[in-house]
C-alpha cells in the first residue's frame, strides 16, 4: 500500500523560508511523478509543482517560479519543496501526491495523496 506524508511546514514571517518533505512508503518516487498542491480557506486545491522521477524534469505555477524548488532523493525516497521569501498568499495546507505523465497541473489526475502540512505566513 502506498502512503505519502508531508511534514515541514509551521508558522513563518513574511520573507521567511521552509523546506516540505513528502516521504513516501510502498512505492519508489523513482519511476513515478511527484506533485505538490495547496490549499487556502474558501479556495479549491491548486497546482505548485511537480516532479518525474524518472527524468528529474520539474514544473512550476508562475506565481512561484524563482522561490520554490522542488527536488527528490530517491534514496530517502522523499520528494522536498524548498520554498523562500514566502508571502503571505502561500499561507495554506500543502499537500503531496503522485500523478500522471500528463495533464500535472489538474489535481483532479492525482492519487495517493498525503495528509497535508500547514503552512502560515505572518505580517
């Protein structure tokens, strides 16, 4: 059985960094696709990123291109989310999940999806 848990996120000011972890268990990151999602209150769940195992080929949503990075360690088989100089528009869940070869940024295509961890950005 696969299972995806996100840990790392907390209570951060304004310009702040953090670094998500989405550890998996009972499947290799190695030969699948990795994305990260979030979600605000009162809002749908949107794309952040994403990663293929395979290639090591990322993607990202405009709004977070420059400050959020996205990485894998197949050896830890964990797939990270560095994200710096935070906002207070990056305060939400985010969450992790495993995806298809196409159509990444529809959250609707993604599976096995983590619990979420909570990010906070403070003025």
């Amino acid at each position: 059985q696969v299972h995806l848990v996100e840990s790392g996120g907390g209570l951060v000011q304004v310009g702040g960094s953090l670094r998500l972890s989405c550890a998996a268990s009972g499947r290799t990151i190695s030969g699948v696709r990795l994305g990260w999602f979030r979600q605000a209150p009162g809002k749908e769940r949107e794309f952040v990123a994403t990663i293929m195992g395979s290639s090591g080929t990322t993607a990202y949503r405009d709004s977070v291109k420059g400050r959020f990075t996205i990485s894998g360690d197949n050896v830890k088989n964990t797939v990270y989310l560095q994200i710096n100089n935070l906002k207070a528009e990056d305060t939400a869940v985010y969450y992790c999940a495993m995806g298809p070869t196409l159509g990444f940024t529809d959250a609707k295509r993604y599976y096995n999806w983590g619990p979420g961890t909570q990010v906070t950005v403070s003025p």
